[in-house]
C-alpha cells in the first residue's frame, strides 16, 4: 500500500507541473501538428509536387519474346492517372538517369535492367529494377518508391500467375511459347474497365492517409524522444528529493528504502504509460494515425517504459544535482535520440552508417518497434526489436539501480 | 525508570572530522530535554544517528528500548528536520496524508487525525493550499504536524524556529511544550540558549561532538557560580584581543571565561560593579575606548563561555 501512496505522490506531483506536461504531451503533439499543418492543406487534399522519374530501360527481350515487360512497365508509369504524382523522362543509360538525380533535375531515377523480360517469363531466376531517389526530396522518393514498387508487384504477380497456371494445365510439358502467350495476355490485360495494358493504382499518396502515414512516423518518433525525457525526469525526482530533504525525511519513518525507491519507479512508470496512451489517443484523434493492432501497441509500449525508465536511472548516475540534470539530460537525449533516427523517421535514404548507428541507442531500437507497430505488423514480426529494447531498457536497471541504492539509500534499512 | 531514549557511546567521524564524540545520553519518558551547542557541534549528526539517517562508527542507542534505526524504532519516532521537509506541490492536507500514510495510517483514523492537526496548526483555512504558496511560519508549522500523526512517543525537533518570525516561534515553541505536558518526550535541538532555558527539563551543552555538560538550567548555571557575563565593545577586534590578557589579572575577572572577538571582549566577573571601573581604567591606559558596556546575570551562555572559552554563537 505504501508502495503505491509513494507512486501516486508523484504522479500527482509530475501532472501539476505545467512544464512538464507541455514537455510530456505538448511539444510532441504541436510538433506533429506544425509537420502535418505543413503538408495537409486547409481543404484536407495533399498537395505534392510532381516528381520527375529519370527511366533508363535497358531492356532486352529474348528472341521471339510476345513482349517487352521493360516498355510495359514504362507505360504504366506513363499513365494519365499517374500522371499528377509522377512524371516520366526516358534517359539513355544508367548513368545518366542517376547524374540527373544527381543535378536535382529529377526527384528519382529508374534503372530496368536487360533481363527483365527474361526474368519476368522465367528464363532467368531474376532480374533487379534498381530505383534511386533524392535523399533531399524524401516526400518525393516516398511517392516514386511507392508507385515503381506497386507496377514491379503488378507485372511480378501477372507473369507468376500465368507460368503458374499453365503449369498446372500443362505440366513440365507446357513449354517456352505457351508460357509467353499467357504473359502476353496477363500483361495486356485490361485490370480496370477502359484501361489497357498493366495498370497501377494510384499510390496513397494522393489521399490523405499518406500524410497520415508520414505524421505517424513523426509522432512516432517525436512521442520516442519526450518519453524519454520523462523517463529521465522521474528518474532524477529522487536527487530532487534528496535536495529538498524529503528522501532522508522518508527515511525516518517506518518505510524501507527498497519501498521507497519501488514507488519511485512504480511511479515513473504509471506517469510514462499516462503519457504514451495520451499521445497515442490524441495523435489518433487529431491526425488519423493508426497506430497498429492493440497487442503490439501495447508490447512496444511496455517495451518504450522499460527502456525510458531504465535510461534515465542510468543517466542519473552521471549527475550530481538536480541543476546538472537540466543540461546533462538535454545533451545526451537529444543526441541520442537524434543518432536513434527520432528526427529523421521519415527519411528512407538514411546513409547506412546512420541507420548502423541507430542501432547502438535505445531511441533507436524502441523506433524500429513503433515503426513496424505503425506499418502494422504483429507481434511475431517485432520480436526482435521489442526483446532489445526491453532488454536494454533492463540492462540500463541493472546498471543504474544498484547505483542509485549507493547514492540515495545507503545505510537505511530496506 | 524507563529511558526513552538512550544513547551509550555514539561515535561519528567523517574524514578527519570528529562530529559526535563518545556521547553518552539517557532521556527519560516524559522528559523535555534540550541539546544546545553552536552550529557544528554535532547536534544534527546526533539526531541523524537516532533517526537511522546514519550509521554511528561505534556505540549505541535506542528509542523506546528498540534499536535506533530498526523499523520499531522509527514508527514510534517522529523527526521534524532542521529545513522543512514537505512537497510545495502539494497541499497542506496531502502533505500530512502522505506523511500519515507513510506511518501506516489508513482511511478515516488518518483523516480524522489530518482535521485534529491543521486544527492545531491553525491551517485549517489554508488545507487545500499548496505549500509552496505559504509563508516560512506556515511551513514550520505544518513540518512539525507532518511528524505528529502517528502520536509518537518520542518527539526530535533540529532546531526548528531557524529563521522564521517571533510570533511562528513563539507558537512552535508553546506547542512544543504542551506536546511535552501531553506526555510525548522531546529531544530538541537548538542554538537559541532562551530556548533550551525556557523549554526544558534538562540541557545537554555539546561542542565539538562532545556532551561537555548536562543537568537542569539551575544545575548548568552552578557551573559559573555567581559570575555575571562582562561584555565591552571596543574600538577593534584586534585591540580586543590583545586587552584580553591584560584583564584576567583585575581583580574579581576570571581568566577562564575571557572571549574576544568582532571588537567585543567578554569576561566573567564575580562582582561586576567593582570590577566595571578598574576595567575602564585599565582600557584608558591603553588607550582603547570602550562604545558599550552590557551586564548579564549567568546564564547558559556564561556556562558554554567559561567550558568552551567561546560565545555559544560563534
């Protein structure tokens, strides 16, 4: 029972700090709101630029091929419905297709390689399509990535689908030009009434889901890095405490210091899972994000409390006054968090040396688990980064706890 | 007799420092008793050692027959810190509710026991209040309630009226007091000799971690025998101290007692008004002139200047 008067005490004591709840829910939120204020007009319609896509297709059919999958695929990219979202520019070569990225006089290039006729009627095991975008134009790259990726699934899927088949009708025996004849007609086949040839839907990105999409990843990222903070700030309330003279004062009534310092964490705890159902409630409520399937939500949130909880005890082995708090936290949270990816989360071109890194902070691991809770994915397909991230968040404990007990409870009982 | 507290060879040493020096000490039940001595005597290391706050390098103590520092001992101890100890975001009520609840008080004896209190502190008005918003008074009061709600039976006070205006004081200490005739004993620490004087049974004078003496007021002021306190201001410090030793050999100023500092000399005279007028004439062959002259009859501080040499203020 004390053990939860304790917590409650400063529950109560972190909601009345009218700083700590713009930190905690304020700042992420307006921070969300400023992003998808900036690419959702006030009509609710996305406005995005067209992007230029550089095509380089070097596609050579084999002899007596029905078809030409790269000129298919060009078509379809060339599409009047595609038309507002993506602008097709046919380029000599590889190299010249990327050096126009390069100059910034196209958001993408498309590179289809010789084979993919060939790999499309199964002649060869496979062929890669190779799509490079402008790191500077992430919103860009996200609209080309997401409509080249939809035309390659189609025409994968149509030659499978036909080989499949005649397989199954013909056998071993069904050969090399009936399985043309059934690509031939599943790659001009009309999928949509009116329309010729391979057709591509057009992406999300002309919905406003797709701003949804991408203000979940920055609320994602956003809610990381103030949990964190929280995390951090329950944490040094036992150094506050200890200042203002209530930790030794606790200390001299019949409560142990095992108590005390449970109800301490207990509380930060409560105060992190508060802060975290009210982002994600909000965000939902205010930008459509959704946030994935309950179960995987909630186990990326507990892994998120661990993980901030047990961050902020380490951290505050590195302070010695709650005034050192203040710059200490600030510095290596926010270096952190931005090493971890939480202010880039929805750049797609990271150099990989910075993806690498994300890997070595908790910011980093906990933003991989919302990513795929965003994207949502279950439970089996987060268990990876769920496990490291709790893991370090307990590694961190295990570190900072017995710390703690040195500094703030030596020589009280427990 | 059953002592309430009782304290047998407690020894303290941080580093060099020697802060609570073999201190033998037994309080009665009932009893009202004063630890006075200038600050860094040691009285708030004392009392963190009783409280369980810190571990005695050797000796030991108990409160109510149990362990100093066990959980018996502390649920039947209540310690009112030397700084006020309470969350200023919360209210005056939360504040005892969660202090009460901390002594394993539940429910309605914990409510009830929350009115009798802010009752008695006169906050009632003020309940709700978070105590960051009140004065230094109100606070001093409320830290005092904050160690009351589970009628402890022995009562530790670290100098409580530090700093605050002499009305607060004046009702802390009459409350202090009619705590002591309600039966709680109280070991209280301070600085203020008018204090331990007025308040108490009987004094314990430490300095320099060490009980130097111990009795009633009467008993303490026997110490110094009729002598009254002799202080001159002078021209300066440095004047003042080199005065000192030229005085101690007037007749009826004792050597044992003689202090100089800030440019006052203090001196303990058996007959002041005999020796008022030898020790003007010694200051005018030196040529220092004397700005005032202040009699005191004896009193604690005349003892802690003839045992220590020094002002109990220093």
């Amino acid at each position: 029972m004390k053990l939860v008067t304790l917590a409650w005490k400063d529950i109560r004591r972190q909601f009345r700090s009218g700083l700590l709840l713009v930190m905690m829910v304020g700042a992420p939120l307006l921070i969300t709101g400023l992003i998808d204020l900036a690419f959702n007009s006030p009509a609710g319609t996305v406005e995005i630029a067209t992007v230029t896509l550089a095509v380089a297709d070097l596609d050579t059919p084999p002899a007596g091929a029905p078809v030409a999958a790269g000129r298919t695929l060009v078509a379809a990219l060339s599409t009047p419905a595609l038309a507002p979202l993506l602008s097709v520019v046919p380029v000599d070569g590889a190299d010249a297709a990327r050096a126009m990225v390069a100059r910034g006089g196209a958001g993408a290039a498309l590179v289809i390689p010789p084979d993919f006729t060939a790999a499309m009627l199964g002649e060869v095991p496979s062929a890669t399509a190779t799509l490079t975008t402008d790191p500077a134009r992430p919103l860009g790259a996200g609209v080309a990535q997401d409509v080249v990726q939809r035309a390659l699934d189609t025409l994968s899927q149509s030659a499978l689908a036909a080989r499949l088949t005649l397989q199954r009708v013909g056998g071993p025996a069904a050969g090399s030009l009936a399985t043309q004849a059934a690509l031939r007609v599943a790659l001009s086949a009309p999928r949509m009434a009116g329309a010729g040839g391979v057709v591509v839907d057009a992406p999300e990105g002309s919905s406003p889901s797709f701003v949804a999409r991408m203000a979940a990843q920055v609320m994602g990222g956003m809610m990381i890095f103030f949990v964190f903070f929280t995390g951090a700030y329950g944490a040094s309330s036992l150094l506050r405490e200890q200042e203002e003279g209530t930790l030794p004062r606790l200390y001299t009534t019949p409560t142990g210091a095992a108590t005390v310092l449970a109800g301490k964490f207990l509380g930060t705890a409560v105060t992190l899972a508060v802060q975290i159902a009210v982002l994600v409630s909000a965000s939902a409520l205010i930008f459509g994000i959704r946030w994935g399937h309950p179960l995987p939500a909630l186990l990326a949130s507990a892994a998120l409390i661990v993980a901030a909880s047990g961050f902020g005890v380490l951290l505050l082995a590195f302070v010695r006054t709650s005034r050192q708090t203040g710059p200490m936290f600030g510095v290596v949270l926010t270096v952190t968090g931005m090493v971890g990816g939480l202010m880039t989360s929805t750049f797609t071109n990271l150099p990989a040396g910075l993806a690498l890194a994300s890997r070595f902070t908790p910011q980093g691991w906990a933003m991989a688990v919302w990513r795929l809770c965003l994207d949502g994915r279950g439970v089996g397909a987060m268990a990876v980064p769920l496990a490291v991230t709790a893991a370090i968040g307990a590694a961190c404990l295990a570190v900072g706890v017995p710390l703690m007990r040195r500094r703030f409870a030596q020589g009280v009982p427990s | 007799m059953n002592n309430a507290v009782a304290v047998a060879g407690l020894s303290k040493r941080f580093g060099d420092t020697v802060a609570v020096d073999a201190v033998d000490l037994e309080i009665a039940q009932g009893e009202l008793f004063s630890l006075l001595g200038p600050n860094g005597a040691g009285k708030t290391t004392l009392m963190s050692m009783l409280a369980g706050l810190l571990r005695p390098d050797a000796g030991r103590a108990t409160i109510a027959g149990r362990p100093a520092g066990s959980a018996a001992a502390r649920a039947v101890l209540g310690v009112v810190p030397q700084d006020v100890a309470l969350y200023p975001d919360l209210s005056a009520r939360e504040n005892l509710a969660f202090w009460g609840s901390m002594y394993g008080l539940r429910g309605a004896p914990l409510r009830r026991r929350c009115d009798e209190l802010l009752g008695v502190i006169d906050l009632e008005d003020r309940q709700r209040d978070r105590v960051g918003t009140f004065s230094g008074g109100m606070k001093r009061r409320l830290n005092i309630a904050a160690a009351l709600l589970h009628e402890p039976a022995v009562l530790m006070l670290d100098e409580p009226t530090v700093g605050i205006d002499p009305q607060s004081r004046r009702a802390i200490l009459d409350y202090v007091a009619a705590l002591n005739r309600a039966g709680t004993t109280v070991l209280y620490t301070t600085h203020y000799m008018e204090e331990a004087q007025e308040l108490s049974h009987r004094i314990g004078i430490l300095d320099h971690g060490r009980v130097i003496a111990l009795g009633t007021h009467a008993e303490l002021v026997r110490i110094v025998g009729e002598r009254d306190v002799i202080d001159l201001e002078l021209s300066t410090d440095a004047v003042a101290a080199d005065l000192g030793d030229a005085f101690v050999d007037v007749p009826g100023v004792g050597a044992d007692g003689a202090n100089a500092e800030d440019g006052h000399l203090r001196l303990l005279a058996e007959d002041s008004e005999t020796a008022l007028p030898r020790l003007f004439q010694r200051a005018a062959t030196r040529g220092v002139s004397i700005r005032s002259v202040t009699v005191t009859e004896p009193n604690l501080e005349s003892v802690f200047l003839q045992l220590t040499g020094r002002a109990l203020r220093d």
